[in-house]
C-alpha cells in the first residue's frame, strides 16, 4: 500500500510538472485565492493534516520523497487556510499552485544534496555488532548491521546526525559531516538487556524474539581454556544436556536439548556454522573456540520450524567471528598444561584381592555340598569331590594370604592413566579497509591421553573474507578446515581393567614389558586369562586420521531498497583413515600369546556434502510497523562411501602393512541422500511492544517412501512486551517484561539413506551340494515411510530487574508422533522386520534461566548466571497391541506405554541371606544360597518373578543446572562455572562385574569391605562372594537395585584467575592487551558414584544409562595460558 501510493504521489507530481513551464507558481496570496474556510487542529503530522485539508479546501496537495510527511506540525485554534500556508513555510516548505493542485517541495534554502553513507559498527574490542540499529535522527531512514557489522544509508544532508544502538551497549549519535565511511565503536551498557541473537536465516534483537533461544557469547567462553568446543558449554544454557560419554581425545560430548525425542532414529542436533548446516552427528570441535563470536541453541519448534525435518533434536547455530574495517589486529592465545583422570575406580589391593578370591573359590566349592565339603579340604580332596577349575585356590595366593611383605602389589591405576601435556597455540588477524574486511585464524593443539599411548594433534584454519563489490551487491566466503591425527589406543586395556589382577607386575625385571604371566597363571584354575593391559597398549596400533573441511560462499545483491537476494553454495567434505594392528607377540581375553593371531584393519570413511540456498529477504518498517519476510529455496546432496578390510595372519609383527595379511575379509558400501526445500517466515512488530512470526518449511527427501517424500514443517509465535505499556507503572525495580507464546512442528530425519527400501545382506545357500555366494532380504520395503514429527509448544516470560538481572522462563510441552522403529513382520513375506512409524512420546519441562551483572561492591564488579532445567519423558504410544518393548542385560531396560523411555528395572534387593533357614521361610528365586541376595516380594504372592520387578529409575536425570559468576578487580579477574545432574540412574556393568562376587574379576574397595562372610563380615551387605556355583539366583539379580545406583554429581567444570596489564605498561610494551591466567578444568566433582565416568552411556536409545567397556574418565586440567593482542 505504501509502495503504491508513493508511486501514485510520483505519477502526479510527474503530470505536474509539465505545467511548470507554462505556469508560474503562486505566492502564498495566490494560493488562497478563492478559499475563505477555516481548519481547526492542535497538534498533527503533516500527512494527515494536509489529508484532511484536502477534503475541506477540494484542493490536491503533491510532495516528493524528500518531505518527510511524518513530521508533526502545531496551528492555533481556528487557523485559516491562510496560517497554515504560513505555518508550511515557517517549517521551511514552498508551496506552488496549479489550478487545483499545490506542489510543496523544500524551501531552497533547506534542500541539501542527499548522502550515501556507509560503515561498520563494533564493540571495544573491534568486534562487529550484528543488528545494530542506525537512524537519522528525527526521521524514519534507518537500517540494521548485518552479520559483519555492516550499513549502508542514503541520508538527507551531510548535516544528519546518526543515532546508532545496540542492546547492551550505550547509544551514541554521530554527525555527518563529510564523512562517507564511518566506523563506530559502541560501549558497553550492562544496565539493557542481551544483545541480538542469531536465529534461523537471519538475526533477531533478543528484545523481540518470540521462541525459546539460549546464547553463549565469545567473551564467556574466552575466560574458559578446554580441548574442546562442547566442553565450553557445559552448564551455561537451560535445556542443553551435555554429556562426555566418553572423554578421550577427539572424542565428542553427547548433545541433548530439551530430552530424548525418537526411540531408534537419530538424537543428534542440527549444527550450522555460518549458514552451512553441517552432515548429521558431525563434530563442533573442529572449530577452535578462538574463533567463535556466537553459540545461539534453537530449543523450540517456532525458533527451529525454519529448518523443518531436521529440527526436532534442536539447532545449534554458530558464528564464527567476521573482519572489521580498519588497522589488522593480531592476537595470539597460548595455552599448556597437565591433564589428568577426574575421577576412577578404587579396585581392592592385592592382599585384599587374595583373601576375596579364596573367599569365592571356597565358598562355591563348599555351597555345592556343605554337609560334606569343608573349606580346608586340599585340592586333592577337592579333585576327589569332582571339583571344577574354579573351586579350586588360587596356588600363588597362599603368600599373599599369610600376609608376607613386598611382594608384588600392582595398582593397575598407576600406570594406565597418567599425568599428560596439552599445548594449544592459536594465532588470528582481523582487519579491513571501506570495502573488504577478513579474519583468519589458525590453531594448533598438541594433547597427550591420560591414556598411555593415546592422545591428539589437531590443525585447524577458519577463513572470512567480506567484499563490497559495489553499493549494492556484496559477496563473501567462510571456512574452517581441520586435519587431526588421533591415536586411540587398545580399547581392550582399560574396558577389561576389572579383570587385570594385582598380582602381576607390568613389566620384567630386565624393564621389558610383562607378557603373558596372568594368563599362564591362572590357567589351572581358570582365572582371568587377560593380557598385561599396558603391554596392550603399548604394542596395539589404532590410529585414525582426519580431515575436515566445510563454509560456504555467497553473494547478494540489493534489489530494491529493503529486498536483498542471497545465493549461498557450502560444502562439508570429511575424510577419515583408520589403521589398526594388533600382533601375534602379545595375547587377548582367552588368547594367550603365541596362539592369538595378528589381525589388521584398515577403514576408509569419507563424506562430500553440498548445498545450494536462494534467498529472498525483505525488511521495512512503516510508521510504528516493523516487517521482515525471508523466502527462500534450498538443495542439499550428501555421497558417502566407507571401505573396511580386515587382514589375518601377518608372518612378521615387525610388518604391520595389511598387505603381509595371509586371509582378508572386506566389506564396502555407498550412499547418496538429497533434500530440496522451500521455506518461508514473515515476522512483524508494532509499536515495539507486540510482536508475532509466522515460519514454514516444505522438505522433500530421498530417505523417505515414495509415498511420503515431502514433510511440512509450520510454525506460529507471538510476544508481548508489558513493559512498553502505559498501564506499567514506570519504576526502578522491574524494568522489562515480556509474555512469549508458540507452537510448531519440525521434524527428524536420520535414518539411513536407503531406509524405506527393500534390503538384502550377504549370506551363502546351498545347490547342487555346494555352497555359492548369495544374497537374501533382510528388511521390507515401506513406501509409506515418513519423518519423526515434534509437535511442540512453548509459553515463556522474559523480565528485567533492576536493569541488572535478566530472568526467563519456559514452559515446553512436545509430542513426537510418527517414532521409527523396526518391527517384525511375518516370515512368508521373505522379510525379517520393516522400518515403520509408530507409537509416540512426550517430553515435557519447565526451564529458568537468571543472568545479572555489573553489581559494585567496593572496587570490584560481580555478574552472575544460573540456569535449571526439568524434563518429564512419556511413553504415549508404541506399535498396535505392543505395550512395552523390553531390551539390554537381563532385560534391565523397559519402555513401556505410561512411562519413560529407557526405565531401568530389575528387583528391589533388601538383605542378605545369611542361613538356610531365612531362605525356607521366605519367597526367593529358585536356586538361591545363603550369601545371596534377599528380594523383595513386591506384590506379596509368595513367588519371586518378573511381576516383582520394579523401577529404578532412568539416565535422563529429574533436572540439570549450571551457575557461575565472574568477578573483576582493577586489572584481576576471576570466574567460575559449576553444572549438575539429580536424579540419574546408572547400570554400571563395570561396576556390576566387580561387585557381582562372581570371584572372577577385581573387586573394588567398597564391595571388598561389604560383602557378607559369616566369619570376617557377618554384617556385610553385598553378597557373599561365589565362584564355581554362581547361582541362578545371583545371575538373575544382576541388574537389580545393588547394581543400578545413582548417577548424581555437582561439579566444578572450570575456575579461572587471570590479569589484565593496564594500559600504562601495554604503551610501554607497544602492545594493544596482554592478559595471562591460570585455570583449572574440572577440578572438583561431588558424587556418590563410584565409577569411572558417570556421565557414560549406550548409544543405543533403548538403553541409555546402560555403561559398558569402562568409558573413559572425565579429565581433569590444570592450565597456564596467555592471550596477546597487537
């Protein structure tokens, strides 16, 4: 409507001005002539004022877009035409008269020549403020930065003055004058709320977001050296769960955002790195946090909807930090240190390992037959009585157990975990002139594993590159590139660390690494037949090489003034080698050397992802209203390969190509996926206090049925700022408030590429009497095959207290409808299972986050944030006439309709039996024996089964939090970060293993000082130590409550003290900042947990909390560092 009226106005004053040359233009008598009436108005903006004297003199007013008709003007009471021609040109108008129509143009005196400016706007330290907001003063010409910190505006004169501001910085006006290239620096203003936040497409002030988003900013992650993007996460954002399933290096953290959303599709968050959404799973580590401006987490379906069937896990967007327009700035970050483990397993030493394998050996000989048998009986006795292997004592045990000193007393611990270097390097410039800015980074980390023989070398570049092409097109590139080389170690060294007995030394006398002693020993008795564990490391090669590649570039062009065009191309290309060997010169679990063969592997992995994107923005702000609207259409492809070969029989460890390899078994596949999208968002404000988005996204995929290639993705979101209101009541005390509302869907897609296809495997058959290669059909085809869909709500406040503590608020609500999931199908079909949709599942929660800062007290300022999170998981649904699927050890983990994903069950152990007599008179599992486990009769039949099982609990904890605070002090500085989990529940099976008093692994020291004996602990606890007749019973309690415990901890994830040199010793040096600091990386965890890592879990959905293969140990660091700029 706008747009057409102006254009109407032209047309007019275009016909107009033909008579110009024949007509003279009036004085301001002429112009009355023939007009007596009167109008009457106080106060009017000069649009209005001229409409409505329009209809009562029936003359046509025209004006060109250089008379600003928004102005308002003041007339007495009764004024006559005659005034307000007066008025008019008091203002600096001339009016001209053609018949009916009056032309007002500026007077000549006040028409200046309009300017094209342009220029940057950034903080103190040279950063680009994305979504400034930069007007002239006293008019409606304005802009907003864009992601570079960038404007560009036509202004009326060189005399215009520039009002330029910034949530969280103060406002700052600027003149003019003949500048036509400006660069603004703003202060900072910790008295307003947060800045702009990156969303979807674009960027938002955080005053008018309407969804549920969460920031980190550069700044709070500078203070905070780590090895690892994720690690500098943790505990800063409600609703975002970060777990270190496994923490060695080059090892990823687990990301949740608001719960579990699918039963077997993938959880993994979508990543976008500077528009370019990253391949499924992929790794934030591969961007050094140097080079971060923004991490900005999509929690909800209205701020996600605009990335449709990728969404429905949550959106990570990060910014990586662009150039700016002046001098290049050099900074150089250093980093070095000790690492070393959090937190390990405090295994019983071997004096004690002694008397409790004797323990378990005698009593699983004597329970077989107690009448008869006697723990003193020697072993030619006991071969007598029939005795196995493991009823027998140990025969090198007998020193141990009379006590005698120095023998050998390994504490494994010692010496497969150690104190280990890490070294980071990390150089950037930034600079730029009126038409090309960049910045550039490179980095280098050097990190031993606490792990013997494991650690990681990474390299890593970050490239933005900005380029004015002219006033109105613009083009760009962003890259991150990283090559690591990460050796593993032998996974078998510390996952079967709870067989390796204390007895043996690591290495000989002559210093050479021990080989084969445990297995050679404990052969008669059927001990843990395990290899030396360091000598596993030592001599297994798993080194996998990385390199990673990804941006995007694009261009845009200013179509007209407010719609700008965007074409973007990125790519993500990973490629990854893996060699492995493990010789025939040292042994495995049951393979004792010589007889273990040598084995090699070589993998191949390798990815190429593309993206093409279109996109169309508009954004103009008409009075009191405020649009934008984007549209867009985008295309992306990913090609996969992997390549694995496996090689047997190597003749000589000293080549270890794979090529010596006298069998091979190799298997290889390919794929290929592709997405096209459109996708669209209108988002519109009125008068600053109301505001509502409208997002959609249409996505076509290849992974889905041919029935269902094209999912929907809608989005609706309002907010309301209280505040802004009249009615508020102007105090010091709230400041801001804001209502917030939405719903939306998104959606989940990862699953295999080919996953609605018909699949077959490679198997042999028989014919003729031979066997011949073959294939046969493992899963149905399903052409109705569709995406995982998050319905979802979210209702959420904002408030300001004080104009120093941001608090907000969140009530979600989603149900994912549509869950993947492989189900049987009957065997006449040739198929085994089908991947369907089925069933649905809800998560729920509330979330608070509270920020405040630039508190005073004496000489020092504080600032502060804590963050809380809860969230409620439901089964709603699962496949027609299926109540609950059952899965993991022993059938220890439930999900079942009613109740949450992943329920841990298994029985409720109350006691011990400690005499037959407890077990004739009570309910108890068949098979049981006294020092087994008393269970509780839940339902009170007299019968101990299934029916007696009960919760206990699940790994997706009650709630997580996180608080810290940061204090500064003249030149000194000091902050502080703690995250915790409650109400986690873990099956350790580990842990169980040595606390199962099977006799066959380690014990540790808790289970060693509990376990119920007659003679030495009559009081224990844990059951009685069994090893030859390990009961039925004691094998189906395992599982139970004595083996899943709590899972809860606070921890402290990193202090820091660094300085600052002021500025009187920078000048001396020639140096633009020098801060140097000491931190340290979790170096305080409060918890009841006795494992190694209480954050481990499966991959596995079904069966998260279940921890195998001992993950590795959370790490602790102890850093010096020191930042340079220049």
């Amino acid at each position: 409507m706008q747009f057409s009226s102006k254009l109407s106005r032209a047309l007019r004053i275009f016909f107009l001005l033909g008579g110009l040359t024949t007509s003279s233009f009036a004085h301001a008598s002429g112009l009355t002539e023939g007009i007596s009436t009167t109008i009457t108005v106080e106060k009017m903006q000069l649009r209005d004022y001229l409409s409505k004297a329009e209809k009562q003199f029936n003359v046509q007013f025209s004006y060109s877009n250089n008379v600003d008709d928004a102005k308002w003007i003041s007339v007495s009471e009764a004024a006559t035409f005659e005034a307000m021609i007066a008025q008019l040109k008091a203002e600096g108008y001339d009016l001209k008269r053609i018949g009916d129509n009056i032309i007002i143009t500026p007077s000549a005196k006040e028409v200046q020549q309009e300017v094209r400016i342009k220029g940057q706007v950034t903080d103190k330290s040279g950063e680009s403020i994305i979504g400034a907001a930069v007007q002239v003063k006293g008019t409606n010409i304005g802009s907003i930065t864009n992601l570079d910190g960038e404007f560009e505006l036509l202004v009326p004169s060189s005399e215009s003055v520039l009002v330029v501001s910034f949530v969280g910085f103060i406002t700052k006006e600027v003149v003019v004058g003949t500048a036509t290239n400006f660069s603004i620096q703003l202060e900072d203003n910790t008295q307003e709320l947060e800045e702009v936040v990156v969303i979807g497409y674009g960027s938002q002030s955080k005053e008018e977001v309407t969804g549920a988003i969460s920031s980190v900013r550069s700044d709070e992650l500078q203070n905070y050296a780590a090895s690892g993007l994720d690690q500098q996460m943790v505990g800063k954002m409600a609703g975002v769960l970060i777990n270190e399933n496994n923490a060695a290096p080059g090892q990823d953290a687990k990301i949740t955002i608001r719960g579990t959303s699918s039963l077997t599709a993938g959880t993994n968050p979508l990543i976008v790195v500077d528009g370019m959404p990253l391949s499924e799973g992929t790794s934030m580590n591969d961007i050094p946090p140097s080079s971060i401006a923004s991490i900005d987490v999509l929690k909800d379906a209205a701020s996600s909807a605009i990335y449709g069937s990728r969404a429905s896990n949550g959106v990570i967007l990060i910014t990586t930090k662009q150039g700016y327009q002046g001098k290049t700035k050099v900074s150089f970050d250093y980093f070095t240190g000790i690492q070393q483990a959090a937190s390990l397993v405090d295994y019983a030493d071997a004096y004690e390992s002694a008397q409790f394998f004797t323990h378990a050996r005698d009593w699983g000989y004597v329970s077989k037959d107690p009448e008869n048998r006697s723990i003193h009986d020697s072993p030619d006795v006991r071969a007598a009585n029939g005795a196995s292997k493991r009823e027998y004592r140990l025969h090198y045990v007998d020193p141990y157990l009379r006590g005698e000193q120095g023998l050998t007393n390994t504490n494994w611990n010692d010496h497969l975990f150690q104190n280990a270097p890490i070294s980071n390097y990390s150089v950037s410039l930034n600079g730029g002139n009126e038409k090309t800015s960049f910045y550039t980074n490179v980095a280098y980390m050097e990190q031993d594993g606490i792990v013997p023989t494991t650690g990681m070398e990474r390299f890593t570049a970050n490239l933005n590159l900005r380029t004015k092409l002219s006033d109105r097109v613009e083009a760009g590139i962003s890259m991150n590139t990283a090559y690591s080389v990460i050796e593993q170690g032998s996974n078998l060294a510390i996952s079967n660390l709870w067989i390796a007995y204390p007895f043996f030394d690591p290495y000989n006398p002559d210093g050479t690494l021990n080989i084969g002693d445990q297995h050679e020993a404990n052969a008669p008795e059927d001990g843990a037949l395990q290899e030396n564990p360091l000598a596993l490391l030592t001599y297994t090669k798993d080194v996998m090489t990385r390199f990673r590649t990804f941006g995007n570039a694009y261009a845009s062009v200013e179509l007209l003034e407010g719609l700008k065009y965007k074409l973007s191309a990125g790519m993500d290309y990973n490629g990854e080698f893996t060699d492995f060997y493990s010789p025939n010169s040292i042994g495995g679990y049951r393979q004792p050397f010589p007889t273990k063969p040598a084995e090699a592997r070589e993998i191949n992995d390798k990815y190429f992802n593309y993206l093409f994107e279109h996109i169309l923005t508009y954004n103009k702000v008409i009075g009191d209203h405020n649009i934008s609207a984007l549209a867009g259409m985008t295309m992306q492809r990913e090609d996969g390969t992997r390549t694995r070969v496996i090689g047997m029989g190597m003749v000589d460890d000293n080549v270890d190509n794979i090529g010596g390899a006298s069998s091979f078994n190799v298997d290889a596949y390919r794929y290929t996926w592709t997405q096209q999208s459109l996708l669209g968002r209108l988002q519109y404000s009125y008068k600053g206090k109301y505001q509502m988005a409208l997002a959609a996204r249409a996505d076509g995929s290849s992974r889905f049925g041919d029935n269902s290639k094209w999912g929907y993705f809608p989005s609706v979101s309002g907010g309301w700022i209280l505040s802004k209101e009249d009615f508020f009541p102007e105090q010091d005390v709230v400041t801001f408030v804001k209502l917030r509302a939405n719903w939306g869907q998104t959606g989940n897609n990862q699953i295999g590429a080919y996953g609605s296809k018909a699949l077959v495997t490679q198997t042999d058959y028989i014919f003729g009497g031979g066997l011949h290669p073959g294939y046969s059909a493992t899963t149905a085809p399903n052409p109705n095959l569709s995406w995982e869909t998050n319905d979802s709500y979210n209702i959420g406040f904002d408030m300001q207290l004080l104009k120093k503590i941001n608090l907000s608020a969140n009530y979600y609500n989603s149900i994912t409808t549509d869950l993947l999931l492989e189900v049987p199908v009957p065997e006449q079909s040739g198929y085994s299972t089908s991947l369907q949709n089925i069933g649905s599942l809800r998560n729920n929660g509330f979330e608070l986050e509270l920020q405040g800062y630039d508190f005073h007290i004496g000489g020092v300022t504080i600032g502060f944030n804590a963050n809380i999170t809860t969230n409620n998981n439901e089964i709603l649904s699962l496949a027609p006439g299926q109540e609950q699927i059952i899965t993991g050890y022993n059938g220890s983990f439930r999900t079942r309709v009613g109740g949450p994903m992943a329920e841990m069950i298994g029985y409720d152990i109350i006691g011990v039996y400690k005499d037959q007599g407890e077990i004739d008179n009570s309910a108890h599992l068949q098979g049981t024996l006294v020092g087994d486990y008393i269970v509780r009769d839940v339902n009170g039949d007299g019968v101990i089964d299934e029916n007696d099982m009960v919760s206990l609990g699940t790994y997706e904890p009650k709630f997580h939090y996180g608080f810290g605070a940061n204090l500064t002090y003249k030149g000194f500085d000091f902050s502080f970060t703690f995250n915790g989990i409650q109400g986690r529940k873990i099956f350790d099976r580990d842990m169980m293993q040595s606390n199962t008093g099977e006799g066959f692994a380690v014990p540790t020291k808790d289970y060693y000082d509990n376990y119920y004996h007659p003679e030495h602990n009559p009081n224990g606890h844990y059951a009685q130590p069994n090893m030859g007749n390990f009961s039925a019973a004691r094998k189906n309690t395992r599982g139970s409550s004595i083996d899943v415990v709590s899972g809860d901890y606070l921890r402290l994830r990193n202090v820091t003290l660094g300085y600052n040199l002021p500025k009187s010793v920078l000048q001396k040096l020639n140096i633009a900042g020098l801060r140097i600091y000491a931190t340290a990386n979790n170096p305080l965890t409060i918890t009841s947990y006795k494992g190694i890592n209480m954050d481990g879990s499966n991959t596995n959905n079904l069966e998260q909390g279940w921890i195998t293969n001992n993950p590795h140990p959370i790490v602790r660091s102890y850093l010096l560092g020191a930042n340079l700029k220049f």
